[in-house]
C-alpha cells in the first residue's frame, strides 16, 4: 500500500472514531430546553405579547452582528481580548500583587487574554466599534465613568481593571443570543456567528492552563493546587463567569459544531466535544477548590459552574469517570470540604425565622435569585432541588422587605441599590407551574404583575432565558402584603413605612453599623424618602473596593449619622412601634395610623426617629440624636441640586468660604469640598431644592438652636453611579451631594441633643407652616409642629419623670404627641411609657409602660393598646380598658 492510501485510511479511521464516539454522547440542547421543546417555545412567542416583543428586541440587538458577520467574519472575533501577537500567544501567566505580571509559552493559536487587574478601574469600554481589532497589546481604549470630560483615553494593559473582562463577556453574551437564535430560526448564519466566536474562545482557553501566583497573592498558588481565591480565568472564583455564555452555546451549537468542525480540530485529531469537555472540566475542578464554603462566595462559585457541569456528558463518557452525574451531587449534597459547601448548607445559612440572608440587601436577593435558577436547571435533568425546602419561598419574598415604594433595595452596607431582581419570583412561578401548585403561581404572579404595575419590571424586555422558562401570569390578586415595620436583629436595621404607593408613601430606616457580610461600619445612621426616593441616602458611588473614595462611601462618613463615636457594634431597641412579632421580621399589628417611631441606643448613641402623617397625602419626620460625648459633628446628606439655610425668620444666613473644616474626626473628611462655615446658635432651617425635577422637589430641615454651634455647608461626594434610585439622576457621579454638618463643640451632646424635623413636598404643596421648642432639659425635650390643618405637641424623654411643658399638657415615657386638628382633640399616641395627658383627654399604663393610642374619627372614639390601659376622654372619669386595637369605646 502507498503511502498516500496509508495516509488516507488512517485519516479515514480516525473519523470515523471521531464520528462513531460523537454518538455516545448525550442529546443537545439540553440545559434550557430539548429539540421536542422548539414548537411549544415558537408556539409562545406567536400567542405571548410580552415572549413575542422579547423575542423582536433579541433580533433587532444582534442581526446588526450577525448580517456584518456573513461578509465580515473578522469583524466580531478581532475585538476579542485575545493574545493575538505571534509567538505570544501565551500558555502560562503568572500573577504578582492580584494582577497580571507576565506569560510564557506560545500556543499554535491566540489564546484568550487574562484580565489585567483584580481590581475595578474608573474607565468603561468605548463602543464595540470603536474598539481595537486583533489587539495585541491588551491597552484597552476607556471613558471615565466619573469626569465630565468623555474623550476616550488609552488605559494600559495592566490598568486595565475590568476592561478585559467585560469586553470579553459583551462579546460571548452575544453568541449565546444567537446560538438561542439558531435554535429557534435553524438559520446558519445565527449558528456561523455564535461557532466563530465560541471556537476562538473555546481554543483559545483550552491551550491556556490556569494562572501561577508565586507569591500567593490570592492566598494559594495557583494552577490546579486548591486554596486561595484565584479562578481559572480570573483572580476571583466568583468572577469566573465566562463560562456561562459559552456552555450555553456550546449546548444550542452542538449538533452544528459536530457538523461544521473548526480546521485546528481536525489538525490536533479533536472533536468539539473533547476540546469543550476539558475547558468545562477545569472551570469545575478549579470552582471547587477555590474561595470561601459560606456566603455568597459560595452561591456564585455554582452559580458559574452549574451549566459547566449540565453540559458535559455522562461519567461513562470520560476517561476519568468525571461527567455529569459526578459532579452535580457537588452542588446538591454536603460533601465534606474546606472549600465549598452544598446546597443543605446553603439553605441552613438562612434565617428560619426572617427568611433573610445574613448579607447586605442586594446580596441576600441575588442569592435566592440563583439558587432558583440553578434549582430550574436542576429539574430539567430530573434533580428537583426545589421540593422539600420551604425556605426558599419564603427567602425570596423576604426580600420584598427591603423595598421602597419604588421598588428599589434599600441602600446599606456593599450595595448600590436599584430595582431588586423579580427573575426569582419569575423562577417561582416557573416552578409552580410544572408542579401544578396553582396557589403559589397566584402569589408569585401578583408579586410580578405588582412590579410591571409600577413600572419596575417589564416582561416585553426579558432575555432570552426569559422566553423560554416565564410562564403565562395565572389570574391574581394586585396588592402586596404591605407590613408598616421590617426589622432585622442580624443586619441592625429597621424599616418603618406610611403608605406604601411612591407619592405620598412615608418611609424611613434606622440602623447601626456592622463589619463583615459586606455590611458597613456607618455609624447610628438614618435615611428618609419622600415621592419614593430615598431623600437623605447613605452613600454608595465609589467603583470598587479598592477606589480611593472607597472608605468614604462604605465608612461613617457616607452616612446620616454623628461623628465621632460609634461606627459599628450591637444596638439596643428601646422603643418601637409598630413593633415586629417575636422572631419574625414583620409587624402584624398596629397602634396608630398617624405616628410610628423607633429609638435605638448604640454605645454613648442614641437616637429616636419618628414618622407623623398629617393627611393622606402629607407628613413629616423627627429626629432625636443624642451623643455622650461633648464634641459631635452631626452630618446630613440630602440629594438637592442646590441648599439654603435660613435663620427662625427665614432670612438667609451668611455663610463664609473656608479652606479647612477645623477638626477632623475621620481622614475621609478630605473628602468634603467647596467649605461654607457660619456660627449660628438659634433655630434654623436648612432647604434642599431639587430643580432637575417638575415640579421641583424639596426637603426642609429645621432644626433647634444650641450653644456651641457652627454650622457647615459642604460638597459632598457623589451620592451614587446608578441611574435609577435619584430623580432625574441627580447627584449621580460626578455630581456632588449638597451636604450640612452641624458641629456642636463643648457641650454635651446627650443632654443637649440634634433635634430636628424633615419634611419633603413639591413646590408650593409644604404644609408645616412653624416649628417650635417648648421646652427642654437635660433628660427631656419637646416641640410643636403647626401645619395648615393640625397642630402635634412632641414629647421625648430618656429618663421616668413626668414632665409638663406647657399647660394641660404631661408626659411620662418614651415617645408621645399630642395632636389637634382645627383646633380640636385628634389623637394622643404614647410611645412607651406611663402617661400622656393633654387637657381633659389622658392615656395611663396600668402597670407596664404602654404603647396606645387615643382618636377620634367622625365623632366615635377609639383606642389601640399593647397592654391593658386606662383612659379618659373629655367628659367623664379615667376608666380600664383591655389590650387590643381599633377598639370602639362604647
């Protein structure tokens, strides 16, 4: 035989080993839908609005790419960040200080470039277009995400930050959309697009073993050894994400790589499956020896891996017995390791009682979030992850919780805030839907309709993913439970809330600081809203963890909160009400329709902050602070583009430009800027206009007079980089936050408190039209608020006097008012405490201290009481009535 036809037989038996192994390996597409599934999904998008107009945004998003594509296949695949230069194309980087240092090897193709920086940076990618084909240096074109200026600079490779990453991840997430296209049109030039990118990728990471830390920079060496932090394909586990989009490719193009292999396949004596199986694999191998066993660390370890391991074949396939039913038992059992921990221990990190998870808000709902999307997929292939653990329901509407009236987080500890994630809810229903729980269905379905109600999720705009597993919404309700309180012992903060639509909706949290479970060291801190905004935020614009504004935002001083003194550590709740039932993180009763207030100590701290409807459709805050020590900075962020302050009369007071605040009681004061300084020690009112509305929104702080006082108008830095939780964007980065800071030096802060009121309105819509003190002493203080209809007398003590401010007026206790509307008796609240007299009408504790509350409503008499109470109206004698709420007084 010639050497030719030897050639050629061998050639010919390899393909068809190729071809014959090919077919022992399972069914594709299988890890969001199967080839029986495409009739039923094109059934969807023709009968569905909202599957049908998803669908069209998909299209009209990448047939500019792929159309380019069929005439310009280099176009796409040239922007990849890729080590494309001859004779670098690397095989081995190493690390040094969590960044990139150096790489060796040279593989017979470009192999995928590895981030150049753990850390963030200020720039944002230029638009695909104007990115650098077949870049060989990695210097990435940016534009500063915090400078007015947009001109796109050159940042170096190795300053690169996340550049890299999100150029890469923009890129294959476009494959995966049309890969999902292929699928469901069967055009080839969906599938020739989404391979051409998928095969750069796939190669390109296959020749590239993982990264070399000498010097442990990420805490472990590197490579296949456990330990550390490190990914295969990025310095953190949990960022080692680009493998979600390409296994999901990988799955829709199966047939058609198997069909139409790459030429380097054929030349290594490849099939795509091997080449696939092994990149997949080492994700999986180095995702589970990486990174911490608890917290989200955890969660997003799988989270990157699950479709990895979904995709490959059985254990039978492999030559290591390693396929996909060895590996999911990873996720679903508590397989002994120091290094990840499964879902049994996942579910247990909860809590049973609040359904909360022990992180900050924005990750607690991402969490559940995932474990639902991972549970979907889990089920598809017979693992049913979801039965048998009530906690994940109740998880995911735990979350709810932490919502405005907007539908955004509310913003504290490592978190920006924004619209929460609704897919678990969409998973729920999902779940519900093949299992035939109608009842859940309804619920879930009247937490999405709720949100689509209000603006904050729109179906017409899901992913793909969306398209194939939303359910049509089941026939439900259209309100939400509405709880007036939200209180979490782990995380020391609470919510209270009056109303609940976003324009004229109260709102208010109150919470001490925390370090670790990326909770934040910010003091005795306070926020408000008004029209569904968070009107006094707690900052959250730095870039990352390692921007130098970074200890600004995440620290005290991005706070409402007094300075020094207390940053973080337990709080004691004095008083609350509505006040949460034993264990649970909700309230289920209530003692007024008027006033909830909450007071909290922490160390020398202490603070009451309380929450006064005047009508339906107005109100105000109150804000007791108080400080053991005799000097305090009393600081207030407000969004505004502009604030004055006036004195009692409402003449403007003359502030003088400084270059220095005085004392500094944190490094990050360096931060302030554009210093105004006026000693001022009478009343004053302080106002936030927000012009970038229409009508323009404002925010009046009046607050009382006190010796030793200066008082400092400052620019804050940005309030944040989203542009979804401020009206109209502003103080969005790089705009500055308007910013007082009342400092009050030897004086003692705790028998001398900040008082203040807030209220927030559109023009010419304010309704208090005065505040006054009535009197003060060292343990007690009290004031009176006149508004266009009514009239309140607040009272706060932190002592068991009785105290008598004003004629026909006494009080014992924590927290009270007196309230009158034209002129006559509207309602008595007593916060806590023993007694609240005012004229002929009185509310006494019978033993304990109480929390009651006396009104009258078209001329009937009611009271609402935690414990038994005696009570006396205008005519008649003090008479004992059980604890109950709403009751009628016959």
């Amino acid at each position: 035989m010639s050497l030719t036809k030897k050639i050629s037989l061998i050639i010919t038996l390899l393909l068809v080993a190729i071809f014959s192994h090919a077919q022992k390996a399972g069914n594709h597409p299988r890890l969001f839908v199967e080839q029986e599934d495409r009739a039923e999904l094109l059934q969807k998008i023709e009968k569905e609005d909202w599957a049908k107009a998803s669908w069209n945004k998909l299209l009209e998003d990448i047939d500019v790419h792929v159309n380019r594509h069929v005439t310009d296949p280099e176009w796409m695949v040239s922007r990849l960040a890729m080590y494309w230069k001859k004779g670098e194309h690397y095989t081995q980087c190493y690390i040094k200080n969590q960044n990139w240092d150096y790489g060796e090897g040279n593989a017979p193709v470009p192999t995928v470039r590895l981030p150049g920086m753990r850390t963030w940076n200020d720039y944002l990618n230029v638009p695909l277009e104007d990115r650098i084909p077949y870049n060989e240096s990695g210097d990435m074109l940016g534009i500063s995400r915090s400078s007015v200026d947009k001109t796109p600079v050159l940042i170096p490779y190795k300053k690169s930050g996340h550049m890299i990453r999100q150029n890469n991840m923009e890129i294959l997430k476009l494959a995966e959309e049309a890969a999902f296209a292929y699928y469901v049109t069967k055009d080839e030039k969906y599938a020739k697009f989404s391979a051409d990118i998928l095969n750069t990728w796939l190669l390109g990471t296959y020749y590239m073993q993982p990264p070399l830390d000498p010097e442990k920079s990420t805490n472990g060496p590197g490579g296949y050894e456990p330990g550390g932090i490190m990914g295969y394909y990025d310095y953190e586990v949990i960022h080692d994400d680009r493998q979600i989009p390409m296994s999901i490719a990988y799955d829709f193009l199966y047939d058609y790589l198997n069909a139409h292999p790459h030429e380097h396949l054929k030349t290594i004596h490849k099939k795509p499956v091997d080449v696939a199986g092994t990149v997949f694999k080492r994700f999986i191998e180095i995702g589970l020896i990486r990174g911490g066993k608890v917290g989200n660390w955890n969660v997003n370890r799988y989270k990157n891996i699950m479709n990895s391991i979904l995709v490959l074949e059985s254990n039978d396939f492999y030559e290591d017995g390693k396929g996909r039913d060895y590996y999911i038992p990873f996720y679903t059992e508590d397989k002994p390791s120091k290094n990840f921990a499964g879902l049994p221990v996942i579910m247990d990190f909860y809590d049973k009682e609040t359904g909360l998870w022990p992180e900050s808000p924005g990750y607690a709902s991402g969490m559940i979030s995932l474990v639902l999307d991972m549970g979907l997929k889990l089920y598809k292939v017979g693992v049913n992850t979801l039965a048998g653990n009530p906690i994940i329901k109740k998880a995911a509407l735990a979350n709810l919780g932490w919502l405005d009236a907007r539908g955004n987080l509310v913003v504290f500890g490592d978190m920006r805030g924004g619209p929460a994630d609704i897919s678990s809810f969409e998973s729920l229903l999902t779940y519900a839907t093949w299992e035939g729980d109608t009842e859940t269905a309804k619920a879930m379905a009247t937490v999405i309709g709720k949100n689509i109600a209000s603006g904050q999720y729109d179906r017409h705009k899901s992913d793909w993913q969306g398209i194939v597993l939303n359910q049509p919404l089941p026939e439900s309700g259209s309100d939400l439970p509405f709880h007036r309180t939200a209180y979490s012992e782990f995380h020391r903060h609470l919510i209270m809330k009056n109303g609940n639509d976003e324009n004229n909706g109260l709102m208010f949290t109150l919470y001490g600081g925390k370090s670790k479970s990326h909770l934040t060291e910010n003091g005795l801190a306070m926020q408000f809203y008004g029209k569904g905004w968070a009107l006094a935020p707690d900052a959250s614009a730095y870039e990352s963890y390692w921007s130098d504004d970074a200890g600004y935002h995440r620290g005290i001083l991005g706070s409402n909160t007094i300075v020094p003194g207390y940053k973080e550590g337990e709080i004691t709740i004095n008083a609350m009400d509505p006040k949460t039932d034993e264990g649970a993180f909700y309230n289920s009763v209530e003692t007024s329709n008027y006033v909830s207030f909450a007071d909290v100590s922490a160390d020398e701290k202490r603070r009451l902050v309380a929450m006064v409807r005047t009508s339906e459709t107005t109100g105000y805050y109150v804000d007791i602070f108080r400080s053991d020590q005799t000097d305090n900075d009393y600081i207030h962020h407000n969004l505004g583009n502009s604030v004055t302050l006036k004195n009692a009369s409402n003449a403007p007071l003359s502030l003088k430009e400084i270059n220095d605040l005085g004392v500094k009681y944190d490094k990050f004061y360096a931060f302030f800027k554009n210093q105004r300084k006026v000693n001022h020690s009478n009343d004053f009112n302080a106002t936030w206009d927000i012009s970038a509305v229409s009508p323009a929104l404002h925010v009046n702080m009046w607050m009382m007079g006190q010796n030793n006082r200066e008082l400092y108008v400052v620019d804050a830095p940005p309030t944040t980089l989203r542009d979804d939780v401020t009206p109209e964007q502003v103080n969005k980065s790089p705009e500055t936050t308007p910013t007082l800071i009342v400092r009050q030096n030897g004086i003692n802060g705790k028998s001398h408190p900040f008082v203040s009121v807030f209220e927030s309105y559109e023009t010419g819509k304010k309704a208090i039209q005065n505040i006054s003190k009535l009197e003060t002493s060292e343990n007690f203080t009290s004031i009176s608020v006149t508004s266009k209809n009514s009239k309140q007398y607040i009272c706060n003590a932190i002592d068991n006097k009785v105290y008598e401010p004003i004629n026909d007026l006494k009080f014992q206790g924590v927290f009270g008012i007196a309230s009158e509307e034209n002129n006559s008796f509207q309602y008595l609240y007593l916060g806590k405490g023993k007694l609240l007299q005012h004229g002929n009408y009185k509310i006494e504790a019978v033993n304990e201290d109480v929390s009651a509350e006396l009104k009258i409503k078209n001329g009937t008499y009611y009271y609402s009481a935690d414990k038994p109470v005696k009570i006396q109206l205008s005519k008649g004698k003090s008479k004992e009535y059980p604890a109950g709420y709403n009751i009628e007084i016959q």
